[in-house]
C-alpha cells in the first residue's frame, strides 16, 4: 500500500507533503510546522520543509491506534494504545517523546480531542457491554461523563473552538450523522442528514468551519480502501460542500488535522 500525506486548502487544492511505501495514517498538525501520524503501532513526526517519518519515542507503547493528538499548547501528546491492557487506553506524554502516564483508568478508550483551555479530553468509549459513546473528562482526574445516549455507536468527538460544543458522529436508526452536545451533556443537536455515512467532524481552531469524512451511502463502520470525500461546513451549522474526493475511509482524516490558521488541513490517502 502507498500512502500519501496531504494538505488540502479551502479552495480544494491538494499538495503532497509525503509519499511512503507502506501505512501511514491519521495526521496532527503542530504549530511548529511539522505533522504527527501513525504507523505499524508506532507515532512519526514529518517536518513540514523536509518531509521524513522521523520515530517519537512513546516509551511502552508500542501498539498506538490512528487515535493521537496534541494539547493546545503544542507541549503534549495524547495517545491511544493497548500494549498495557489489551484495551485501547488513553495516555499523555511530552511531544517531544517520553514515558506515558495512562489518563483514562477505563478501557476501551480512545482519544479524540482536547478541551481548547487544557483541562478536558474528549473520547470515544464502551462501557459495561453498552455501545461505543462519546465521554469527557477532566485531565487530571475526575469523573467522566458520557455526553450522549441512545444511538446505536458513536465516534469522533473533538472541541468547538471556543470549548461550547463537542462534536461527533453518531449512528441512529441506521443514519450516521454529525451532532454537536453542550460539554456537559446538554442541548444535543443534529447537524447533517443527508444520504452519505458521516465520521470524524473537526472544527476549525479559527472558529469558522467543521470537515468530516463523508462514507458512501449504505458504508458499514468506517473501513478504509473506499472512495470518500471530505466535506465543509459552517461551524455555526448550514450547508455543506465537498472539498475533496480520494480513495481512503480509516485513517484519512481520524483525529483534528487543522493548521493553527484554520485555513488548511493534512489528510491521507492511499492507493495500491
């Protein structure tokens, strides 16, 4: 498989940053100017002037899903991993690499956005033989809290810019759509309903749009190997408009990937 590592504008242009002869998936952007990804069970930074998989040190955790992010302030890195449990389970450590200290005592757990003052993770959790849901929690211990209940599986939850709203992608009566939900639980909203099977909703850090994944009609989960495209929307809510189709699905655009300007974001595709 051949993985490409791209950014995208507003205006649907597409670069590639990197080409790589193997899986790679998942990217965060750093305000330092360099992506992180995933691959093989293991976190890879790629310098935006010299594009490389440089290795992040992530210690024991050597099992690390597409399911990684960083702090608002750039200085840590969140990471979902089961090499301790066997479960995936959600873990900070310096973003320059280090030892990581396990944040989420439940499993399965997976991490998916960081509350914009520090203080809050965002996830995707099964609890008790209930179905995957949305959960939050304060960082440095606390109660989690599910945020939403009733659908048949839930995923993708990440921050608003200005921390009022998480959105997620929620399947209900054989629908994937995107809502948005109060950080404590309330004002649950609908936000698309169209024909397409839509996952992993990221707004923008400038306040001003959300993209997501759009599945074909009738998808099943979110495989990889299909052909997608990325949508945008007004983060206030409104119409929508595609920006981009490739070949892609799992992995393309898993976890916030936005630049610190709101004005672009990396993504991967793949080809044979």
């Amino acid at each position: 498989m051949k993985s490409e590592i791209c950014i995208a504008g507003l205006d649907s242009s597409v670069t590639v940053v990197l080409a790589h002869d193997g899986h790679v998936e998942a990217p965060n952007w750093h305000p330092d100017g360099y992506l992180i990804v995933n691959g093989d069970g293991r976190l890879f930074r790629v310098d935006l002037d010299a594009p490389s998989l440089e290795a992040i040190d992530t210690g024991f955790a050597t099992r690390c899903n597409n399911d990684h992010g960083l702090s608002p302030d750039g200085t840590r890195l969140a990471i979902s991993d089961h090499s301790q449990h066997g479960k995936s389970s959600v873990y900070t450590l310096p973003v320059s690499g280090g030892t990581p200290v396990e944040v989420t005592p439940r499993q399965p757990s997976w991490w998916h956005g960081w509350s914009p003052d520090g203080g809050a993770i965002v996830y995707a959790a099964a609890r008790d033989g209930g179905p995957v849901a949305p959960y939050i929690a304060p960082l440095e211990g606390g109660e989690e809290l599910c945020l939403a209940t009733g659908f048949d599986h839930c995923d993708g939850p990440d921050f608003s810019a200005d921390g009022a709203w998480v959105w997620f992608n929620g399947e209900r009566d054989g629908s994937v759509d995107l809502w948005r939900v109060r950080p404590d639980g309330r004002d649950l909203q609908r936000m698309t309903d169209g024909d397409s099977v839509d996952w992993f909703p990221h707004p923008s850090p400038d306040g001003a749009h959300v993209v997501w994944l759009a599945y074909p009609p009738g998808t099943q989960g979110h495989p990889g190997g299909l052909d997608v495209a990325l949508w945008l929307m007004p983060q206030d809510g409104g119409a929508g408009r595609e920006l981009v189709r490739l070949h892609g699905g799992q992995g393309t655009i898993n976890v916030p990937s936005w630049a610190p300007d709101g004005r672009r974001f990396a993504f991967v595709r793949y080809a044979d």
